[in-house]
C-alpha cells in the first residue's frame, strides 16, 4: 500500500510519529509530511523532542524553544528547548515549596540540591516528555507530526507513559485511603486536609495528563507510527528489534519508510567503482527489506543530490514519498 493510501483512508490518524536510527531522516520525512498535509488544508503541527534535532535547519527559521511557529499557510513547527523545560521545573519547585511551608527563601541545602536535579540524566526526558503532553492535550492542530528521538531514547520516552501512570496509581490509592481517614478526624485538622487535598488534586492533574498522552500514543484508530530505514543489513536488523520493542508498548506501527536508495540505472553511465558497489550492497539490503517486511514497506524514497533545506526541496521530497504533484 502506497503511503499516501494510508493517510487517506485513515484522516481520523491524527497523531503521526517517525521513528528510527539517528541520522536516517526521521526529520526530513516529519517535515514533508507535514508540508504535505498542510498543502491539503490541514492545520498540522511539527515538532521535534530531538536535543540533535535540525527542523530549523530544514525550514531555514529560527525556531529552536519559540513555541509554535508559523511556517507557511496552515504549517506550524515546533522544537521543545529541554533546558528551559528543566529550569521552568526548578522555579515552580521553588514556589511550591515556599508556599506550601511559608518559607520567605529556599534553604541552601535544598536549593543545590534543586539545581543539582538538572543533571540527573531522567530529568532531560521527564522535562521532554511532559512538554509533549502538553502540546497533545490542547488539541490545536488537525495533525501532530512527532520528531522522535533515536530508537533508544524514544523506547524510554514511551516507556514513561507506564512506568508514571503504574507510580501514580499507588500515590493517588494511598491518598484516596488517607481522604477516608481524614475525614474521619477532628475538624481541628481541617487545614491540614486541605493542604494534603492539594497535594492529592495536583497528583490527579498530573496522572490525567499523563494518561491522554499514553492514550494518544497507543491508540491504533488516531496515532500512526512510522520507522524510517536505509537498505543496510544492520539497520534493517536494528530496525526489526526496535519494532518488536515497540510492539511491547502497543505502539501502533503504520508501515516503513525506506530512505536513501540508489537508482541502479546509474549502473549504466560511467560511476565510480565505490558507487557500483554501494548500489550492489542495496540490492542485496533491498531484497532483505522485502523479504522481512513485504506490504509494510509504504514509500522507497530515492537518494537526493543535495540536502533537504528550504520548502522548495521540502516539496520535492513530499512530492516523491506521496507519489503526487503538489501546486
């Protein structure tokens, strides 16, 4: 089935995601696609969660951390600064602290240990992931084109859904069985109930949250997940084990995209013998790919003489993933 054959018979897939190795193209194929859509009048948003990540690069603008800017008509792109993320999560640390125990300041021992936070490897990926949360749940946008991070980094990021939503259903039971005893005691305590209720609403706000972002990313009638490879052995076989990884998550996997293939006509004009080789390692990898993957292989997109910047060539490489000219 070609790719665009899946984006129409399924518009209700709003969530596209395009995962894979780093440096296959997840980027370039998020781009054109959400070129694509857009062209088709939808409000789409692309959005990277990708430290490495180069949509400004590939648009040309400067939109590293400046929210959802405006590409052209109906095209919005996005890249999540985690830096800013991490700080934003000290400072409403800070206030929650001197407000929930009246403190006029933060107690330095506290404070290194808040600043301190910002180098723990999970909170680059807990300030990643919450960023994407909110992005989904405003449902702004017709389509959300998600940028992922490299197979293990994004194996972790979906992973976190579970692991978050499992701790908080133990902190909110506990709580619950704490509200019974709470009020079972004296009207004396009546402040400090409604400080723990505070505690046990924000907990219920952030599992919420949590949850419409897992819902979002399993849900096989709105999310489509796409792996992007190369005809390589060793990234076909990555790319096996990684699909099998995310299966685990119910991730719902569209199809495969395979990026950077090498005409064999050229076999014809005078090449380079390295090129002739690389061409004959495709063939092979080729074979590979259609031998494990068959139909699930949407769109073989050739290998491009220049680098995909700007929207003219973003055009050309939506034109040739979609099988369709585009005005």
């Amino acid at each position: 089935m070609p790719l665009l054959d899946v984006f129409e018979k399924h518009p209700e897939r709003r969530y596209i995601m395009y995962g894979g190795k780093g440096g296959l193209g997840k980027t370039t194929f998020s781009a054109a696609t959400a070129y694509y859509l857009a062209k088709k009048g939808k409000k789409v948003l692309v959005f990277s969660v990708d430290p490495q990540a180069s949509l400004s690069d590939i648009f040309e603008r400067d939109i590293f951390g400046r929210g959802d800017i405006e590409i052209m008509e109906n095209l919005f792109a996005c890249e999540v600064d985690a830096d800013r993320r991490i700080k934003d999560y000290q400072e409403e640390i800070r206030q929650k602290i001197l407000s929930m125990y009246g403190m006029e300041r933060i107690p330095d021992e506290i404070e290194s240990y808040i600043k301190a936070s910002s180098a723990e490897p999970a909170m680059e990926e807990s300030a990643i992931f919450d960023a994407v949360v909110d992005i989904v749940v405003k449902g702004d946008y017709d389509y959300y084109i998600y940028d992922l991070v490299p197979l293990g980094h994004a194996l972790y990021y979906l992973s976190m859904a579970s692991v978050y939503d499992a701790w908080l259903d133990k902190i909110t039971h506990l709580r619950e069985q704490m509200r019974e005893y709470d009020k079972a005691i004296s009207t004396m305590q009546r402040k400090e109930e409604t400080q723990e209720d505070e505690i046990y609403n924000e907990l219920m706000y952030i599992k919420n949250r949590i949850g419409a972002s897992s819902k979002i990313m399993t849900d096989v009638k709105k999310t489509a997940f796409f792996f992007v490879l190369t005809p390589e052995e060793m990234t076909i076989i990555d790319t096996e084990k990684a699909a099998k990884l995310f299966a685990k998550y119910d991730v719902p996997l569209a199809g495969y995209i395979v990026n950077r293939v090498i005409h064999r006509d050229l076999l014809k004009e005078n090449i380079p013998p390295y090129l002739k080789n690389r061409i004959e390692m495709q063939a092979s990898a080729l074979k590979m790919i259609d031998d494990k993957l068959g139909s699930s292989v949407l769109s073989r997109v050739p290998e491009f003489d220049s680098e995909i910047k700007g929207l003219h060539s973003i055009k050309n490489l939506a034109e040739v993933m979609f099988e369709e000219k585009l005005s």
